[in-house]
C-alpha cells in the first residue's frame, strides 16, 4: 500500500465526488481501486514549519462508486507521501508559485512529486515549446504593439495567446484585414503592458488540435482531437462533440523520441501536447486533461489504468536505481 497525495482544484474541492470529465478524479479513482491510501488538498492548504513542507490533507474513500472526503483535515509531512501529485489548474500566479517553493522542500529520496516544482516554475506552457524548434509554428512573445502587428502583417493570420491561463481563456484569433486590430492587441497585453504568446495561425485548426498524452516518457497511441464549436475557432467546451477520435500521424509518433530526453532532464513526467498538423502549439504540464472517459468510450479501454501503470513502472525503475548507488 502506497501514500498518495493529489492537489487539486478549489472547483475540484468544493464539489467533491467522481467526475468523469475530470482527470484529478481518474487518478483519484484508480489509485483507490489498487488499494492505496489517496489524500487531497489544496495549494493554499501546503504549509511549511522551518524547512519542513506539511499540509492539511483529506482522506478519499470510494463509497457507492462515488469518491468522498473525509470531513476533517488532518496535518501530514510532505515527505511521509510516496507520489505527490501537483495538479491544481492555472493561471499561474503568485499563489501557483509560492505552493511550488513549498513542494522544492520535498526529499526527493522519498517522495516522487509530479510535475518538478521547479519545472512548474520555470516552464511556462507557452513559451515552452521554445526549446523546441523544429517542431513548433513561428511565434513571438512582446507586449509592444509594433512588434505584435509587424507579425501580423507578415503572417496575415495570427493566435495571440496569454501565457499563464489554460483551456482557451483569453485567446485571440486575428488577421490583417480585422477592423479592430489595435483594440485586440491591447486588450490581448493589458494595454501593451503584459507579454503574450503570438504564434502563426495554422489552417488545419479547422480539424481540431490533438491532445497528445505523454506519461513518464511515453507518448501513447490513444487521443482525441479537440475540435471547435459553431462559434469559435478553437476548443473551449468539454463535451461529446467537441472530443473526437483522432490517430497519431507517423511524424506525431517520432516527437515522443524528441522530447522525452529534455522533459526527463526537467522534471516533466505528465505532459499533454497539444498539435496541429504535426506541429506543438502548447505543453500542458500544470494539469494537463487527458481525456480519459472519452478515450474510454473511444478506444473500449480502461485508460486511468494504463497511466497508472505507466506511473508505477517509472517510479519503480526510480527506485531501483536510488538503491544501487
């Protein structure tokens, strides 16, 4: 039996039950079923007593296929977890941060925490794709207004993007001839103060952006494609017809091999791609969505345990190598 601790989201907390459209309640779910002890919190439930991080935890327990909480919080070391699941959605704000600070505490001898804190840190799931080159559109990132149109003009189609927000919020399509090109990029950078992600439009957006699923360096053949509705460019609602089955293309299969090196060297063990005709528009690595109940439904699997799984031969393989040095 293994300690397992999951933060989640304050939305998460406060209508806590199993929900299949979320990923956090998967985990939740399939780590009860293999008879481990799962705990929950809050980011603002993370608390530190010198150099040693804490929090106050509640216990989960599967009753009537249901996932309930204990009604009180108990204090618990951080480092009495064997997997620590960082998983609250962004922005990433000063209280993401100040929650990281508190998880880079954590021994590492004991506890695996997923994602790195300091990976949360530092790679902002925008700009990451950075690192990337080769496998990503032309972008630029500014709050100056010269710059951002100079791109415009060039590209004639743009997506602007804030860089700490998730699932559509905040983004912008833009071209060349919209009549209110001005107003959008000052809206887009806080009236040209704030830094935004600015990349070229790719037309095969029509199709949807697939989700690509990375777990402990695997990408797997199972995902979906996020397409738009009626009165949007892009996938911002969580339903049925909006999730649809999608294969990897061979060229989407080689970018596993491209990007597992580096995600391993930064801490990154779940990861949800996000690509458009072979090309990575975002790293999802705060709380990436893995779609399960619709892979689920799709592919006639059990995909929570196959992330689980996956999880658990990585820790393990961890584990061995800490014993042999």
């Amino acid at each position: 039996m293994k300690n397992v601790l999951i933060i989640i989201d304050d939305i998460e907390f406060k209508y806590f039950e199993f929900n299949k459209l979320v990923t956090n309640f998967w985990l939740i779910w399939e780590y009860l079923k293999r008879n481990n002890r799962v705990f929950i919190t809050l980011k603002n439930k993370l608390f530190q007593k010198n150099n040693v991080p804490c929090a106050l935890v509640w216990e989960s327990f599967i009753e009537n296929e249901n996932i309930i909480k204990s009604e009180k919080p108990d204090k618990a070391l951080l480092d009495d977890f064997d997997t620590i699941f960082f998983r609250p959605d962004p922005p990433v704000d000063i209280d993401y941060i100040n929650a990281s600070y508190i998880l880079s505490y954590v021994d590492k001898n004991k506890t695996m925490v997923m994602n790195s804190p300091q990976a949360i840190r530092e790679k902002n799931e925008k700009l990451y794709v950075n690192e990337f080159q080769g496998l990503i559109p032309d972008n630029i990132v500014s709050a100056d207004e010269k710059i951002i149109k100079e791109f415009l003009f060039e590209k004639k189609e743009i997506i602007i993007k804030p860089t700490n927000r998730c699932f559509g919020s905040g983004v912008f399509y833009l071209n060349d001839k919209d009549k209110n090109i001005n107003a959008i990029i000052s809206a887009a950078t806080n009236n040209f103060k704030t830094q935004v992600m600015v990349q070229e439009y790719l037309p095969q957006i029509k199709n949807g952006d697939k989700r690509l699923i990375y777990i402990c360096g695997k990408i797997f053949d199972y995902c979906v494609s996020k397409v738009a509705t009626n009165n949007d460019f892009k996938f911002n609602e969580h339903n049925e017809n909006t999730l649809k089955f999608a294969q990897l293309t061979q060229e989407e299969k080689l970018i596993e091999q491209k990007v597992k090196d580096k995600f391993e060297k930064d801490g990154i063990y779940l990861a949800g791609l996000d690509v458009i005709d072979g090309k990575i528009i975002e790293i999802n690595i705060t709380s990436p969505c893995f779609f399960i109940n619709e892979i689920n439904h799709i592919f006639n699997i059990n995909f929570e345990k196959l992330i689980a799984d996956k999880i658990e031969e990585y820790i393990n393989s961890k584990n061995k190598s800490l014993l042999k040095v």
